[in-house]
C-alpha cells in the first residue's frame, strides 16, 4: 500500500512490528530471552548476549532514565516536517538496553539523569513508538500530537444511547469535554433540553435510516461509537427458532457495518476519526448459553480488523471494547461478578485517549484475554464444560 | 604487544577526485567510469593493468564490483565490496594492500563514487534497526544522531559551540584553498554562531552539505610504483575497530582508541610525528573524538586542544587540510576516501589546495557506518612519504 504523505511511516520489519501489539493493547513489551533473561532492544531474533533463539515477549519495567536528548528541527520525512520541532531523545531503560524515544519538547531538551516513564503507543499509522513522559505522569500523555486522541470539542454520536452502557457513555463523554453527544436510539426519548446532549431517532437495521443519518450528520461526526446491540441468551442449537440469531446478526454485525459504511467516508475525506465499536470478550471465544451472540460478537471483531485495516491509510482511527459480563437490563438473567456500565465507558474514554487500539476492562475480561492468548484451546474447553472451573 | 605483519613493500598513490555537483541526473557508474579513467591516465596504465577493484557506494546497489567489472570490460581477480561508508577509505586500502602483498593482485583500484540522495524518506531504509527504530521517530536521519552524540559529549567534557565551530571555522578556510572546493567563502565563527539550528544542539555549519563525487587511488608493490614513476605514500600502520566501545550507553570514544599504541608502535612513530591529521568529519564531535582517539589529548580533552592549537594546514596541528566533507562535501560513501586522497596529495607533492610544508608523514582516520544510535566501523592508517630506494 502506498504510504500517504501526511501520515507517518510504516516502514518496520514483520518482527520489530510485533511492537504493534502490545501498543495496541497499551502496553510495554520487548522480546526477552528465556535463556539468559537479557531484554533485547532494537529488538532481535536471536538473543544479541547468547544467541538463544528462545525469546518471548513479555511486559518489561516501563521506568528510564534519559540520557541525551536533541530536537529535529529538519526532517527528511513530509509527514515529520508537518510535526517539527521533535523530541527525540535517547534512554536507558531500566529493563537493560538503550532506546531512542518520543518526548514532549515543548520545554526544550530534558535533562540528563531526568527519571521518565516509557509509553509504547500508537501513532496515526498504526506503528508503535516508544513515547517518554514524566516519571509521575499519570495515564497517557499525547506527545505524538495525534488529533484523534482529542475528545474535547469533539462531536461524538452514540447507538443504543439508551442502554445501560449507552447512558454511561453519554454521561463520560459529556464529562471529558465533547462539545456535542448525539445519542441515537432505536425508541422515541423522553428528551430533556441539553445544550450538549442531542436525540436521534434510529434504527441501526434500517439502512436506508442509518444512510439518511450519515448524510444528515457525517460532516459533524468525529468519534462514532458502535454500541447498539442485542442479545437473545440462547445457544445456537437449544433455541426454538433462528430470530434470535438472526437478529444478533442484524443489530450487532449488519448494524454496525452500516454505521461504518454511512460514516468512514465522511471520516477519510477528513483524514481524521475515530470509531469505537463495543464488542465482548465473548467474541473471541464461544460461551454456549449464549452461542450466537457470541457468533455475532465474533463476526464484528472480524468486521472490526477487516475496517480498521481499510481506513488506516486514511488516519481513522477503529478501537474496539471487550468487556465481560455488564450489569444493564440485557443481561438481568447472567449471574455476578458484572461490571459497571461506567466502567466499560470509562475504558472507552481512556482508549480514545491513549491511542490504543483494544481495551478490556475490568479484571474478568483482562485475564481471559490473557488466557486466550496463552491457549485459546484450553478457555474454548473451559467455557464448554461451564464455569466456574472445578479445582 | 604483537603487531600485525609490516606493510612494508606496498605503495598508494594516484589520488584522484572528480567533479563534485550537488545534483545530477547522471547514474553512480559515470561516476566511477570518470574516477577509473583519471587514475589510468595519471597513472599512466591501461585499463587491463588494474587486476584489482575495491569498491565503495550506497547507491551502486544492486550492482557491485564485479557488475562495475562488466560495465567497464574489466577481468580482474580480485574484488572487494565495502558498504562501510566513512570507514572505507582506510579499510579498502589494508585490505588491497594484503592482497597486494599476497600476489593476489598486482594493481588494485580502490574506487568510492555515490550520488547525493534526494526526496522525502531518504534515510528510512539505511539498516534494519534505522528502518525499526530510528526513522519512525522524527526521521531525523544523521543529523539527529549525531546531535545525540554531541549533547551528551557536552556535558560530559564542557565542550561548548564555539569549540566546535572553530574546527568548521579552521577547515572551511582550509577548503577555500582547493580546487574543488564547494564553497570559496571561508566562514566566520559570527556565521557559525548564528546559524539555524538543525538538531539542537547542531547547527546547519555542523552538518556537511551532500554532493555527488568519485574518489579513487591505486594501491600497487613499490617496485611497480617506482617503475611507473608515480610519487607514492607507504603504509607505516593500520588499524581498525568494528562496534567499538559498544557498552557506552552514548557513544563517547571512535572504536580505534582501543587500538592506538599498536598504530603508533606497528610506525614506531608518535603524534608528534604526524605532520597533518585528516580526520573523518561528518559532524565536529566525531573529529574531536578522533583527535582524541589518535593521541593528540586525553579522552575528552579535544575542546582544550582545538582552544590551544591552530587548525589550518599552516598551524602546528594542521586538520583535514583540504576543508574535509565541510568544505568539498559528502559524497556518499566516498566521503571516506576524502581524507585518504587529500593525505597521498600532501605527501606526494600534489596538493591542489592549502599544502603543508614539508609533510613526511600523516594520518588518516575514517569512521562510518551509523546502524542504530552510532557509527560502527572505525579505522586509521599512518601514512609517510615513500621514497625511491
């Protein structure tokens, strides 16, 4: 794919690009060799103190210490020279090895011996850069200047504004600074006036609505939040008829498709936007009481990757939320722990911040990530035979 | 201490440079027919006479020697490839003369050509860790480096700008003397001073301005020196050191400081000896560590020498006589060859600049091949004035 001038460059090799997924996630991971423990960094495939091939990547400690830093005020790159003046700066991680960093220059160059904290995120391509920000900085800091991590001022429109994490997300997004929420909903509302909060009536399966929307309101839209979903609580086989399924796949694959396709033109002729779609963690593996939600959950992480794939090029940014269980109407009938709806808003606020690409709140969600990235089999099993696992 | 076996036997001569634009819509291999066709000619050979080639470029790719062999319908049988940058002047010519001394070739040329690179994303693909790890952080390219480098030799050695500047200072007015220099205006330590910052804390002065050039030498046994009647220059000792120092969290020292004493024993000769010193000069910092690394001061000690001494190839410690890559530009990786030409001129009577009066003997010192946050490969040769036996 030819690189657009006015993003960054994508030009690693296919390992150091395994970067990309820790960032993505928001994370700090080097490979580390499991024979002699050195952390390799620019990274390698072979151990640079043993030769061991045997490497793994693993969180390494994210504090540093800066060692010399320059500002690029000249740059060979078209996307940089936008940028300029730069901070790059060379660290010494505590993990061993040095590396060159992003930092915020606006102060001028930081001090040698300065402590800093290392950040491993996305930039408007989708590369990972390591980022270094104060020592005690809290969250994350947008050093790479990158608009679509901005919610202040910004123009946000919600599906299924009226479900219990509907509702959470509107209130987080009002606190973070959006100058406008339209909350679409599928039923009439009871609107109170709001100089910030705005009504929409639609339904995400009608796509002759959902273009009329995109028409009416693509040109406002910066961060479109994909969150309209139903779930019939059934399995695939136990169920009487296919309408559960069917409409899964209506309100959660086809009606998220169509909110992409309405909007992402409007976000690419921009270059600039943000979309979140709200998944779960159930999307990537089956729990069998509720097997075709899960499939239409899956569909859309497929979705999810296969857009975010074709808008990268065009600086449009596709987050996706995997939460576990929620406490809202939808899932009255599932047994605890369930989390807060403010909780998965929260996260949703944080990616969009961070530039992060995947996020999974909450305990319950972050370790079955874990798991599955260990040994999807053996959560597959875990989930078939029932929760929670006899010890 | 071993030292390596002498080079004794074995004569460079022939420093040849061509024109040296800062674009060209030429390909690198006119560039290397110009510089072949000056040394045959100066030399008074023919072209089947070169048995050797030692080539040098960053733009030659995806040829090579032995595709530099067909082009000019050469057979030789002997062919060394150096994508060393800045370190391939000194390197190509130990190794052509080994061979030499070996019979493994009885005239090698020793060839570096490139042309100037242009357009946007120039530097994303210079190494695997550059393409990973450098570019995407501000694609900065040597600048940022080297800025790096010098940063931090600031604070560790209190070297302040007017340190560096008096090295630009000393070789423009060096280059303004030569034939081919870029630039005929010398430069004042005002202009130095006030230029515009590139990558703090280097300024553009700092930063050598790229052309595209060939540069070119033979390296031949004495007796086939003598016969041809070619002024010539022996090899007193060589050394080089490939990823140096590599512990230092910031690169401090060029890797032949490891090396020094066997350089200056293998000569049985000092740097009190050395008439002249031409110095690979990418950026002042990398000079000043070379001074240091050759025993001209202590580690750390080049900002209070280049204080005390003067600079010009009049002064009484005379570096890059010819105005160096600051003055005659880089010409891709020929710019290693810059310092060993401008050394055999010194030494054989053909200086086409500044000259130094009376020079015996010099060193040259090469440094290059920037991978990840430093240059790699190092290397220095001390050079004296061969006489007819």
């Amino acid at each position: 794919m030819k690189r657009r001038p006015d993003l960054p460059p994508r030009t690693r090799g296919r390992f150091a690009r395994r970067l990309t997924s820790a960032a993505a996630r928001g994370q700090f991971e080097l490979p580390v060799c499991q024979a002699c423990g050195t952390v390799q960094y620019p990274v390698r495939e072979a151990c640079r103190s043993c030769l061991s091939d045997n490497l793994r990547w693993e969180a390494v400690a994210p504090g540093a210490t800066m060692l010399s830093a320059t500002i690029i005020r000249h740059s060979t790159d078209a996307y940089f020279q936008t940028l300029r003046p730069l901070g790059m700066a060379s660290v010494r991680l505590d993990a061993g090895p040095v590396a060159m960093v992003r930092y915020d220059c606006s102060d001028g160059p930081v001090a040698p011996g300065t402590r800093l904290q290392i950040q491993n995120q996305l930039d408007r391509s989708g590369e990972a850069i390591l980022v270094a920000v104060p020592e005690q900085a809290k969250g994350s800091s947008d050093v790479l200047r990158d608009p679509n991590r901005q919610i202040g001022g910004k123009t946000v429109l919600i599906t299924g504004a009226d479900g219990g994490i509907g509702k959470a997300l509107v209130k987080a997004l009002r606190d973070a600074g959006a100058a406008k929420i339209i909350a679409a909903t599928r039923r009439p509302q009871e609107s109170a006036a709001d100089s910030v909060v705005q009504s929409l009536l639609l339904d995400v399966t009608d796509q002759a609505a959902v273009a009329r929307a995109a028409e009416l309101h693509g040109h406002e839209v910066d961060i479109l939040i994909n969150n309209a979903g139903f779930t019939a609580v059934a399995g695939l086989l136990d169920a009487d008829t296919m309408d559960g399924a069917t409409r899964e796949m209506q309100v959660n694959y086809f009606g998220t498709l169509a909110m992409i396709r309405g909007f992402a033109p409007h976000f690419s002729a921009r270059k600039q936007g943000v979309i979140v779609n709200v998944l779960s963690v159930l999307a990537h593996v089956s729990l069998p009481s509720m097997g075709s939600y899960c499939a239409s959950k899956a569909a859309t992480l497929s979705l999810t990757q296969g857009v975010r794939a074709e808008l990268l090029p065009w600086g449009v940014r596709v987050c996706a939320v995997f939460p576990s269980t929620v406490d809202t109407a939808a899932s009255a009938d599932s047994p605890p722990p369930k989390l807060a709806p403010a909780q998965v808003a929260s996260a949703i606020v944080t990616m969009i911040r961070d530039g992060s690409e995947e996020s999974y709140p909450g305990a319950i969600a972050s370790d079955l990530a874990g798991a599955l990235r260990a040994d999807a089999k053996a959560v597959e099993r875990e989930m078939a035979l029932g929760l929670p696992e006899p010890r | 201490m071993q030292l390596p076996r002498s080079y004794e036997g074995v004569a460079v001569a022939v420093p040849v440079s061509t024109v040296r634009p800062r674009t060209t819509r030429r390909s690198v291999h006119w560039f290397f027919g110009q510089t072949l066709d000056q040394l045959i000619r100066q030399a008074g050979i023919s072209k089947s006479d070169i048995d050797g080639l030692a080539v040098a470029s960053y733009t030659l790719g995806p040829d090579n020697a032995a595709s530099l062999a067909e082009y000019f319908d050469m057979e030789p049988r002997f062919i060394l490839d150096l994508p060393y940058g800045g370190a391939a002047g000194v390197m190509a010519m130990t190794r052509a003369a080994r061979a030499i001394q070996a019979g493994d070739a009885s005239i090698i040329a020793c060839l570096a050509a490139d042309l100037a690179p242009s357009g946007y994303g120039i530097y994303s693909n210079f190494s695997a860790f550059t393409r990973d790890h450098i570019y995407p952080y501000g694609g900065g390219g040597a600048n940022a480096t080297f800025a790096l480098i010098t940063a931090n030799y600031m604070a560790a050695n209190g070297a302040v700008a007017e340190d560096f500047g008096r090295i630009c200072v000393a070789q423009r007015a060096n280059g303004a003397q030569h034939a081919l220099t870029m630039f005929k205006k010398p430069l004042s330590m005002e202009d130095y001073l006030s230029a515009r910052l590139i990558a703090d804390p280097l300024r553009l002065f700092d930063c050598v301005p790229r052309c595209c050039a060939g540069e070119g030498f033979l390296v031949m046994s004495e007796d086939r020196a003598q016969s041809l009647g070619l002024p010539f220059a022996r090899i007193g000792g060589a050394i080089e050191r490939v990823n140096g120092y590599s512990q230092e969290p910031v690169m401090s020292h060029v890797g032949i400081a490891m090396d020094r004493d066997r350089l200056y024993n293998q000569a049985s000769m000092s740097p009190q000896d050395m008439d002249f010193v031409q110095a690979y000069d990418d950026y002042p910092v990398i000079v000043m560590m070379q001074l240091e690394a050759l025993g001209f001061c202590g580690h750390g000690e080049a900002p209070k020498l280049v204080r005390e001494k003067r600079l010009t190839a009049d002064g009484d410690l005379p570096l890059n006589t010819g105005g160096g890559m600051l003055a005659l530009g880089q010409p891709g990786a020929a710019g290693g060859s810059l310092g060993m030409n401008e050394a055999l001129r010194q030494l054989t009577g053909k200086s086409i600049g500044a000259t130094v009066a009376d020079a015996e003997a010099g060193v040259v010192s090469c440094f290059g091949t920037v991978n990840y946050d430093r240059g790699l490969c190092s290397s220095a040769a001390i050079l004296t004035k061969g006489r007819a036996a």
